[in-house]
C-alpha cells in the first residue's frame, strides 16, 4: 500500500517536473522573427524588411514597430502573407508582415527589436544593423507607360505635386490606382511632410516600392518619387479624392552670393547660413465615380467579390477510414481585393460532420495590382462508408472587365471512406470464424419483466433464521435421550453387581435345606443357578448363556489369578456335571464339601472383584 | 366483517391495477427507446422505480437510456443495481463492463466474478443446505456410526460458504459503494469549497462512503489508496 503510494508520488512528482521544464517550450507556441533583404543600402534604394510570426494559435498578433525606425526610414507596409495548417487536427498559423525602408539619412542605424505581446508575453525580434551609403541615383527612367490623366503641370516652378487616377470611373470593389508623384528640381534641407489625400469612401491599400527616377519636363530635370495606393470603392456614388499637401524646406538662393561655395559647401554650413525656405505644395482634388454592380444577372450566391478570380478545390487526402477527419481546402485567387472575399458558403454536407472553416490569404502587390488568393480550409469527418461525394462549391464574383457576374465551380470531388481501422482490428485477429466486429455498443434493453417480487434479504428473515435452531434442536433431543438409556442400562448393572452376593447367598441358603434331605439334584440344581447367578450379575453378563471361556475370560479381565479362575472352573465343571449325570453315590458329605468350597471361593471373588 | 371484506376488496383492485399499470408504462417506455427519445424513457423508468418495483429489466433498460444520453455515471449506477439483483445475467454484465471500460476502469477478474456469482439470498439458501446436510452426517454418530471424512468435508464447505456469506453481506451491506454521477467531479481534502482540490473524477468512478458531514461525505478510493471530501449531490449510492 504504502510502497503503491510512493510509486504514485515519484510518478507525480516526475510528470510535475516534465510539465515545469517544458513550460518555457510551451508559452513559447509562438515566435516571431524578422530579416531584411540587405544590411547595406543606398540612399536612394529601398531594403524590405518582414517580420514572420508562427505559432500553433488560429489568430496571431500583430507586430507594432518602435517608433525609433520612423525617424530614420520612410515606412511602407508591402502587405502580409498569412498561412494556415491544419495538421493532425492541431491548428498552426504564420503570418509575414512586409514593409519596405526608404532610408530618410545617410548612416549606421539599427532596427530596434521588434516587440509583439501575447497572453501576457513579450516576445521580440534581435535588433538589426542597416548601413545606408551615398549612393548615385539611379539613371532616368520613363514615366510607366500606363495610360495616365496627366495634369498640367507647372513647368516654372522647381518642385510640385500632382496625383493622378488611373481611371475616373470604377465599380463598387474595384481597384483605382491612385499615384502621388513629388517633382522636383531643387535640393531639399530635409525631410518632406506629406499630408496624404482625404480618402473618405474608399479603402486603401498601399502599393510599394516608392519609386524614384528623371524626367524631364520642358528641358528642366526634376527628380520624381512615385507613391501609389490602391483604392477600393465601398459603396456607389461620386466621391471626391481631396488634396495631397506636401511641406518641403529649401534653402533661399537669394542669399546663395554672400558665401564662397568651396569653403562653406559643406551642407551644414550651408544650413547654418542659408536662409530657409519653406514651402506648401498642394495637388488638385480629383471627381472619382463609384459605379453601383449591374442589377440583372446577379447570381444568387453573389457576396460582393469583384475582380477577376479562379477557383480550385481539393482534399488532403482521397481515401480515408471514417470518422477520421480530412481537409478540404477551397482556394479563390486572382486580382481584386482578395481581403474583402467573405467566407464561402459550404454545400450541405450531410455524411459529413464539419467543423469552423479556417481561411488565411496570400496578397501580393506587384506591378501596382492587389493580387493573391483566399484559401479556405475545412475540417470534414465522414459519418458513414463507402463512396462520398463532396458536391460542386460555387463562386460568383463580378467582372468588371467582362461587365458581368461570374460564377465558377468547382468540380465535385469523390472520396472513398473505409471503415476504421481500429474497429476492424479484432475480426483480422480472428479471422477463422468469419465473424467480423463492426462496431462494439451496449446490448439492447430487455423487453419483459420478470415475476413481481417483494424486495427481502433471507438472512434478515427471522423466521428463516430460527428454522435453523430446529436440526440443532432435534440434536440436542436425540442426545439427551441416547444419555439417558445408556444411564439406565447403566444402573442396572449397577445394581445387579451391588446386590450379587446377597441373592448368592440367599440361593445358598435355600440350596442348603437339599444337602438335609440329601436330594443331591435339587442341591446341584440350586448350586448352579446361585454361582451363575453371582457371576452374571458381578460381570454385567446374561446368567443365561454363560459359557466357561466367557467366565474365565471376564474374570481374567478384572485381574483375577490364574489359581482362583482354574478352581472356580473345577467347582462349576463339577456341579454342571453332578447336576447333568447324577449317580447315586454321592454322598451328603460331598453336597457339603462341594458347599464350602463354593461358599469360600465366592467370598474370595466377592473381596476381589471390583467394578 | 363487512369493512373487512372491503379492505381485502381494495388491495386486490389496487395490486390489479398496479400490475397492469407498471406494464403499460414499461412498454412504453421500451418503445421511446427505440425511437431515440431516451429521455423520455428515462422518465418513465425512473417513475416504476420510485414506484417500488425494483426489476433487473427496468435497472438495465434504464442504465441503456442513460447510457445513449450520454450520461455514463447514471448509466454504470444502474447496471450495477440491475446485476446485484441478477448477477449471472449476461447482458447486465457485458454493458457494465463496457461502460467500465469507457473510463478505464479494469474489469473484474475471474475471482471477483465468482465472488458476485450469486445472489446474495441464493448464497444464504445454499449455506442453510449444507448447514442441515452437516447435521444430518452428524445423526449417524447416535447409531455408534462414524462418517468422519464425511463430516469434515461438508464441514469445511459450511465454514467457506459462511465465510464467503460474511464478506457478501460486509461488502453489499456494510461498504457503502457509490457512483459518481457528475461529469469530472472536484474531490477536496475537506469537507466545504474552501479547502482544495485534492483530485478529480471521471463520471461512473465507484468510490466507497467513508463518512458524511452535511452537504459533504468524505469518499476513497481502495486500489488508488485516495481519500477526499466531495459534495453530496455528486455521487449516488448503489
């Protein structure tokens, strides 16, 4: 018991120490990590910078940069990849944050850690070390070729701002580009202030990398930085994108003539001399019109996807036992805004037990276009065996290329269910008989009931129990009376013994009046009976059916010598013969010879028998 | 005598429609089993028993509604009801020992199934038998007949029959088995919530009544050696 107790204590003990030494691997479910594309970068170029947490948690946190990465890179977040995997029915997710750097000064800097808490942790990335270089800027490129409302543009003065729409008119969910562009053909003391557009109506989305390059305007050279975002239109109607402002400090060349440029061409002197200029650069508000989706055509299924899509849909695996789950994984991917794709509506499935649906998605913004896909992950268990058919899944999205509401499907998908392994284990076992174990459950319930009976326990039956004194009774009866005979049987040897020698004697005394009438059969007669008599009654024995050996053997028992047995012999040979065969000689003398010698040998057994 | 003769007319009406009574909420409550509706079987099982009528079908039939309603602690209390009133009966048996074997629990061995192999009044009718045969291998003894090895057999029986009486009785009558009923029951080491949890329990765990102290009785488990405090409403005496 106790060694039991103790076997259970160091078990517990053990199991408490394996759960406390993989605690830190157990609060740590989640990690992030970051990395940049390149540590060193030239001022004009551009690093990516992607923050991956993962963890085995459905939904992640999201990372906060420091504050400290603002003041020395412009900060562009490229969009995120998130992925779920459903693995033995253990949930696990990452999900990328991508933000391109535009280094603002040139310089050593570090990316500070970056910092996420959960469920009360802090977990944070190692710091980084970016290097950015002078570099050259890079060669005049052309305006892209896209087809662009171009503004006019001030051709005198040396820096401006315009923003520009690829398209003025768009439906509900489609995507406007909408380019900021910074011209401009003089040095700038610091850093721009942008005040980006009011944006109200639309969703947004930016579209990195911020692109510089030449242009040439009206034989002047200006420097352009391209910014783009995506807008999305939420509900129709015409919208107004408002006006970019940009505060830019330039030095004030009037005074450009009171220094000589060698020795203070240094820009700090230059900034310490020089008079500042500072300038609001405003862009044009733009008239956008958000065209509402076609009425007639709109399938019934239809949730608000617009853009160009394709649908594919396939299961982890096409053979499975049942009651073991299988994923089905639903993926919509193409062009529009992949983010707002509510979540597909799943046909009825009713041979299936079907858990929460799970999506991540996957945006990519290259070539300034909100890409990627939706993946829809569901977890489906078959109730039953045999052939399964997951049914054709429809989705509508609209075109706006085509104009007009699409629906696609998938094709169905077919699936064998096998019954459980586990459960077909016992019958592989046994296969002999050809039974084969389906499914163990409890037995059906009884259908009758049995006879109607009083509730009781025997051994609390007093009746029953006092039944059993009876045989104990009757033992008890039986055994008082067998005592009893024997007791009496008893007594009367008792007694005879007691009061042997007294009927000897008085059979003596009436043999005696023979010896007078000298009637030698009469006294041989009453000789006889008197010793058989004696020894009858002392030796508990019939005087009836006395026999010599009986007699010799009795008294020999009850230690009589040897001598007293042969003459007691002698006398009765001679008396049992005398009676038997009398003859006529026997005298008087003898009937008294005969008397006395019985009398003494009697009164000799008398003093030597004993009970 | 008239008053008599009403009184006896009475109870016999009364046990007639009893009778009839308990058949017709019986069956019926077979048939809400088999359509699935097992709660409302339960009702009805639930309604004979409180009746009085304590049937190994009924105990069995009720442990199977519990059972399909999920309810596994209900349902292993009532199969072990069921099979102390029929302890060779193998339906009874084989559901016990599968619902038993849902949480676990080690199905008896051959010694403890021959240990309940009778009923416990079965058990004292057979001891009362060789109780008299022992008596009467004694009579012979009167007749100056000795039958010793007679005797002492029969003897011997009657003395392991007595035996094994004795425990039957402790361990129906003395040990107060119970069944937890509440799903992952708490077992604190006092009797009240401010004490903490020593250990928890599966629903259909047997545990032994130790003592009781208000809306508390303090429970062990033998083979675990665990004592605690759980409240009352939480398990159910067999």
């Amino acid at each position: 018991m106790w060694k039991r107790i103790g076997r259970d204590m160091i078990r517990l003990i053990l199991v408490m120490s394996i759960i406390l030494w993989s605690m830190p691997s157990y609060s740590s479910d989640i990690s992030i990590s970051s990395e940049v594309d390149k540590n060193v970068v030239e001022m004009d170029d551009q690093l990516i910078l992607q923050v991956s947490i993962s963890g085995e948690v459905s939904s992640l946190p999201k990372p906060d940069l420091p504050d400290s990465i603002y003041k020395d890179f412009h900060v562009y977040s490229s969009g995120r990849t998130k992925n779920i995997s459903i693995i033995n029915g253990r949930v696990s997710s990452s999900i990328t944050f991508k933000y391109v750097l535009v280094p603002k000064k040139v310089g050593k800097f570090t990316i500070p850690p970056i910092i996420i808490k959960y469920k009360g942790q802090i977990f944070k990335t190692s710091p980084i070390d970016i290097e950015v270089a002078k570099g050259v800027l890079p060669p005049p490129s052309r305006i892209s070729p896209e087809e662009e409302i171009q503004p006019a543009y001030k051709p005198h003065r040396d820096a401006f701002i315009t923003t520009t729409v690829d398209k003025k008119k768009a439906y509900v969910n489609e995507q406007i580009t909408l380019t900021f562009r910074f011209y401009r053909g003089i040095e700038l003391l610091d850093n721009p202030e942008y005040t980006p557009p009011d944006l109200t109506g639309f969703w947004k989305e930016d579209l990195p990398p911020q692109k510089n390059y030449y242009v040439n305007l009206s034989g002047k050279k200006y420097l352009v930085t391209e910014i783009k975002t995506a807008l999305f239109g939420t509900s129709p109607g015409k919208y107004q994108i408002g006006e970019a402002i940009l505060k830019i400090n330039v030095e004030d060349l009037s005074r450009d003539f009171f220094f000589d440029k060698d020795f203070f061409g240094d820009r700090f002197f230059q900034d310490f001399f020089s008079g500042r200029n500072t300038r609001i650069l405003k862009s044009n508000p733009i008239e956008v019109e958000v065209l509402p989706l076609p009425k007639e055509g709109k399938p019934r299924d239809f949730s608000g996807a617009v853009g160009e899509y394709t649908i594919s849909a396939l299961v982890d695996k096409e053979e499975c036992e049942v009651n073991q789950p299988i994923t089905l994984e639903v993926t919509i991917s193409g062009k529009g805004n992949i983010k707002t794709i509510p979540s597909l509506t799943l046909p009825s499935l009713a041979d299936f037990r079907k858990y929460e649906t799970l999506n991540s998605f996957d945006i990519s913004k290259s070539n300034y276009e909100i890409k990627g896909k939706k993946v829809f992950k569901t977890i489906l268990i078959p109730k039953i065996t045999g052939r399964l058919t997951i049914p054709e899944i429809l989705f509508s999205f609209f075109s706006p290329l085509e104009k007009r509401y699409r629906t696609l499907r998938t094709p169905p998908i077919s699936l064998k269910v096998i019954p459980s392994e586990k459960k077909v284990l016992p019958s592989r076992t046994i296969p002999k008989d050809g039974i084969r174990l389906v499914k163990k459950d409890i037995r059906y319930i009884k259908t009758s009931l049995g006879p109607r009976k009083k509730e009781y326990l025997l051994y609390k039956n007093k009746i029953f129990l006092g039944l059993h004194l009876l045989p104990i009774l009757l033992l008890l009866i039986l055994w008082r009376v067998k005592a009893k005979k024997e007791r009496l049987s008893e007594d009367m040897a008792f007694m005879r013994f007691h009061q042997a020698y007294k009927l000897f004697k008085k059979q003596l005394k009436e043999t005696r009046s023979a010896i007078d009438l000298n009637s030698a059969k009469e006294f041989y007669a009453g000789m006889s009976i008197a010793i058989n008599q004696y020894l009858g009654d002392k030796l508990n024995l019939s005087p009836f059916q006395l026999t010599r050996s009986q007699i010799s053997e009795a008294l020999k028992r009850r230690d009589i010598s040897q001598e007293t047995i042969k003459e007691m012999e002698r006398i009765l040979d001679h008396v049992e013969q005398a009676r038997f065969s009398p003859s006529k000689d026997i005298g008087v003398q003898e009937m008294k010879d005969i008397y006395r010698e019985t009398k003494r040998i009697i009164e000799r057994l008398e003093g030597n028998l004993e009970r | 005598m008239n008053k008599l003769l009403l009184t006896i007319f009475i109870s016999i009406s009364s046990l007639v429609y009893g009778e009839g009574n308990e058949k017709e909420i019986f069956s019926k409550s077979n048939d809400f089993y088999k359509l699935g509706m097992y709660r409302q079987a339960i009702d009805g099982y639930e309604n004979l028993l409180s009746q009085g009528i304590k049937d190994k079908a009924i105990f069995y039939n009720l442990g199977n509604a519990y059972y399909k309603d999920a309810k596994i602690g209900e349902a292993r209390l009532n199969y072990e009801r069921a099979l102390r009133l029929s302890p060779r009966d193998e339906d009874i048996r084989f559901n016990l020992e599968y619902v038993k074997s849902i949480i676990n629990e080690e199905k008896g061995g051959f010694a403890t199934q021959l240990f309940a192999f009778f009923t416990l009044n079965e058990l004292t009718i057979i001891t009362s038998v060789f109780y008299l045969l022992f008596i009467i291998s004694i009579f012979p003894i009167f007749f100056k007949k000795r039958y010793l090895i007679l005797n002492l057999s029969i003897g011997i029986i009657l003395i392991l029959l007595g035996i094994w009486l004795g425990l039957r009785i402790y361990y129906e009558e003395g040990i107060k088995l119970a069944i937890v009923i509440n799903p992952s029951s708490q077992v604190r080491n006092g009797p009240s919530e401010d004490y903490s949890v020593g250990f928890t329990l599966p629903e259909g765990k047997s545990v032994v009544i130790l003592s009781k102290k208000g809306d508390w009785v303090e429970i062990g488990i033998k083979e675990k050696g665990l004592k605690g405090w759980i409240k009352k409403d939480e398990i159910e005496k067999i």
